[in-house]
C-alpha cells in the first residue's frame, strides 16, 4: 500500500507570469534571461532576451522600463534594475560580435516600410522564419524616431547603427531615401507577398499663435536637424511649449545648443504632466525650467505672450484672463505627432480614427496581406509597445504566408508578491547607474553610464524568479518524504507520488512560489 493514500492534496510544479514579463510590451522573458545572467551566461541570457528584442542596447538605455514599476521585489526593498541588465547583455553582445540565426528560406517576400523600433523588429522576426525581407525607409539613415526623435545623449548612435547592422547581416534589405507613394504599385512591382507599415508618426502637430513667424520650430524639427549635424540657431533664451518626453528632449538639446536658459511653458501642472519622472528630474538637474499652468497666446518680436491657467474639477486647464510677458529668442512646439498617411490613401478596406489607422488584433489593416505597427496605429506610443508591435505583427504575417491563423500560446496565471516566501530573500540595495553631472549639460555624449559586469550580475541575482523555479533545492531538502526527485541541471525536480504524504512543506516553502497544492485527482 502506498504511503499516500491518504494524502488529500498534491503537490505540482508550476511556471506562473511573473509581473515584469506581463508588464513588457516587447513580450519578454525577463525572468528567463536574468536567471541566466546572475548565473554569468551572458551569451545563453542575451539569446533568451533576443527571442523576443532584437534592440537590447537600445532598449536598454530608451525604454521606460514598465517591467520595473511592475517588478514584486518592490514589496520587498527595491526594484530590479531591469533596464540596466539589458544594457549591459546588449551592449556586451555588440563587443564580443554575437549575431543573430536566420531561419531557412522559405521563398516569401515581405515589404517592410519604415525602419524604426516597429519595423526593424518585424524584419528580424520574419528573417529569423526564413522570409526574405526588404525595408523601403523615406529618410537618409535607417532609425526612424530612434534616429530622429532621441538625442544622442540618451541613444549613441554607433550604438545604434551596430544593432540594426546586425539586423541587416541576416540578410534584411534597407532602402534609403525610398519613399512609398503607392503600396499597392510597390507590392506588385517588388512582388511582395505581404507588407508591413511602420512608418511612425513624424509630422509635428502645430498650434495657432498669433503674431508666430520664423522664430518658432517644432521639436521633431530641432531633433532631426541636430542628428544631421545641422542645428539651427535658437539664440540664448528659449522657449518650449508642451509637456511630453519629446518636449524634455527638446529643452535639454537648447541647453546644449547654447542656450543660457531654457523655460518649459505648460498648460497644466506637474502632477499632469505626461512626461516620464525620471526625465523630469533630469531635466531639472541640468538647470532647465518650467513654467506650469501657462499657455502662450501670442507672440510679438521676442516678446511672448502667457496667459495663466487653472485647472477645473476634471483635470483639464481653463484660462482665468490673467496674462504676463516673457522675453525669449526663439520658441520650440512639442505639442505631439502625426503619421503620414499618404503610403495607404486609396487602399481598398483600411479605416482610419483620429489621424491613427485601425488594426485588428492580427495587426492587419483590412487590406489582404497588409499589416500596421507602432505609432501609426492606435496604442502607446514607445520604442518597446512599437517593437512589440512588429513581433506581433511578424508572427500574424508568417502564419498568412503560410495559409494558417497564429494562435497566441496562452498566458500562466499571475505571480504575485504573496506567493514569494521572501524569508529566503535578504534585502539588498538596488545598484544604479550614474550620471554625468557636469559634462552631460554642455555635450552630447552619453549622459547615463551603464552597470559594469559586477553590478549587472549583482542586480541579475537581485530577481525572485517570481512563480519559475531556479533550482535551489529547497524543495529537496525540505520534504520529510524524500519524495522531490532532483533531476539533471536545467530539467528541475519531480514528484514522487507513491510517497508524497501531501504535507505541502514543499509548497510552503519554495521561496519563488512554483508549487502549488492542488486537489488529489479521483
């Protein structure tokens, strides 16, 4: 007779979603890849962390790292560098020259058009399943946004330019200067299978203030004109209307351009403001200002006009008739951005809200064989949700070609912050990055230094593997049964169910909670 007859409950592994991986609009496997790292197989954590971002030097240093608000060590002591851990494996990949696996060909051909985040990431995807992908890119330089919309003191370009040259060593094609004035007429003339539109949102939005005149420039304008070594002249004194990142961006590039004082004017106050904490801080540290619930209503000369707003009960701003002067040599609008449509006019079936094209949950556009990304469709609009967009899209796409549906695998149920035992977690401080405190606020090079490897394989160990089990054998040397049956390194453990008492020890104590209890089957 079994020694478990009676046993009511058994124990099972189990792999739940751990919150940074949920939280990642680049689907990633955060917890797989950091488990790799703190066990310093940068090479095996680097593979795991391209399966789903083919970016990890780029998105390391631009991302608003969500994984990080969501992390469970928050609970604890301090979030998960997570961002940093990227940098460094991405970074690391770039020095020893690791590259990415093509998959065999499989005859098909896919236009991609545009070569930001959202389309750089469908063309590696759909490499790696073996289609044969060409990118049509209206610009000089390959980059889309994280060219032209990110100064380089937060994304270097040759950091840049060496990832999306390790996209193009797979055999992707990149055409500069190549606008798409028809799809359609493109498709059939590069006899395409199927097209990818990513062509992000690069028309500056503009506001009518009377008396403007040469004076003012847009943001994206001032962004673009500095990567191309062109900056205009904004004189000592600048003004910048708007509130996002991009108006941060902005400020910061006047300040390296010379400019004695910047003033960010924003019609709502700081608590509204939809720029990222961190940015703002940043911002602040480098002695730019900010003028809150204030509008510009006119400008004459070098005189501006501000008009002071309130804020009503539901948050929006209203004038109050209450007016002042500021004196300022040149006005920079970061009032958000448009995406050029012009690619998709006349399409047959495509729908278009509020200046965004809409997308079902295939990413298809209504249009047989034409797929949509990043900021041209509806969502957030981020370097990560626009790469999450292309993988999305190039799964839709590989399943298109190859006459089926993709059917997404199904999601694990939450790990959450009560299944950790963190008894077997000490606290331990989070190691951060540093920053350039003098140098940083007249240059343009990199303003953030990165995680050494110490600190990176700190921080990796700094993860609570929430809900997957990391081998640590606590399960084994708990069980009063000897029921926990160790396995070969990376195969975990087994249940021996003939002795398994059900006592739930195993459960209890798993300090990333893999176990659970469930009821004995009948």
């Amino acid at each position: 007779m079994s020694t478990a007859s009676w046993r009511t409950e058994r124990p099972v592994y189990e792999d739940f979603l751990p919150p940074c991986n949920f939280a990642c609009p680049a689907g990633e496997n955060i917890q797989a890849w950091m488990q790799a790292a703190a066990a310093g197989d940068y090479q095996k954590a680097w593979s795991l962390l391209i399966e789903n971002n083919p970016l990890p030097a780029v998105m390391g240093r631009v991302c608003y790292h969500p994984c990080e608000s969501a992390c469970n060590r928050t609970e604890k002591d301090e979030k998960v560098n997570i961002h940093a851990v990227e940098r460094f494996l991405g970074d690391e990949a770039i020095r020893r020259g690791w590259r990415f696996d093509v998959g065999t060909p499989t005859g098909k051909s896919v236009l991609v058009v545009g070569s930001g985040p959202a389309g750089l990431a469908a063309a590696y995807h759909l490499a790696r399943m073996g289609h044969k992908v060409t990118i049509f890119e209206g610009g000089p330089a390959a980059g889309g946004m994280l060219r032209v919309g990110i100064p380089a003191y937060r994304l270097p370009r040759e950091i840049l330019d060496l990832e999306i040259a390790r996209i193009e060593n797979m055999g992707v094609t990149i055409r500069l200067n190549t606008k798409v004035e028809c799809l359609a007429r493109t498709m059939e003339e590069g006899r395409f299978d199927a097209a990818f539109l990513a062509v992000g949102a690069h028309l500056a939005k503009r506001a009518q203030i009377p008396g403007g005149d040469g004076r003012i420039i847009d943001a994206l304008s001032l962004l673009n004109s500095v990567d191309r070594g062109q900056p205009p002249t904004l004189g000592k004194r600048v003004l910048v209307y708007g509130g996002g990142n991009t108006a941060l961006d902005a400020a910061r590039t006047a300040k390296r351009l010379g400019a004695t004082e910047t003033l960010i004017v924003y019609r709502r106050n700081q608590e509204k403001m939809p720029a990222h904490d961190f940015e703002v801080q940043e911002a602040f540290d480098e002695g730019i200002k900010f003028k809150w619930l204030s509008t510009i209503t006119k400008v004459e000369g070098c005189t501006f006009t501000i008009e002071k707003m309130k804020l009503d009960a539901k948050g929006f701003p209203q004038p109050t008739g209450e007016f002042e002067t500021l004196q300022a040599d040149s006005l920079v609008l970061a009032l958000g951005q448009n995406a050029d449509l012009n690619t998709i006019a006349g399409l047959q079936g495509v729908e278009i809200v509020d200046g965004v094209v809409k997308v079902n949950s295939q990413m298809t556009i209504g249009h047989p064989g034409v797929f949509a990304g990043g900021d041209m469709v509806e969502g957030e609009r981020t370097v990560t949700v626009a790469a999450g967009h292309g993988k999305k899209a190039a799964r839709n796409i590989d399943a298109y070609l190859r006459g089926v549906a993709y059917e997404p695998p199904a999601k694990h149920a939450r790990a959450t912050f009560g299944k950790i035992n963190t008894m077997y977690y000490p606290d331990l401080p989070e190691a951060v990055e540093t920053s350039l405190e003098i140098e940083r606020r007249s240059s343009f090079d990199e303003v953030v230094t990165g995680l050494d490897e110490t600190n990176s394989r700190y921080e990796a160990k700094r993860c609570l593997s929430c809900g997957n089990c990391f081998e640590c054998d606590t399960c084994f040397n708990v069980c009063p049964d000897q029921a926990v049956k160790k396995l070969e390194p990376g195969q975990r453990y087994e249940f021996d169910y003939e002795v398994c008492q059900g006592c739930g020890l195993c459960a209890s104590e798993c300090p990333c909670g893999a176990i659970e209890m469930v009821a004995e089957p009948n």
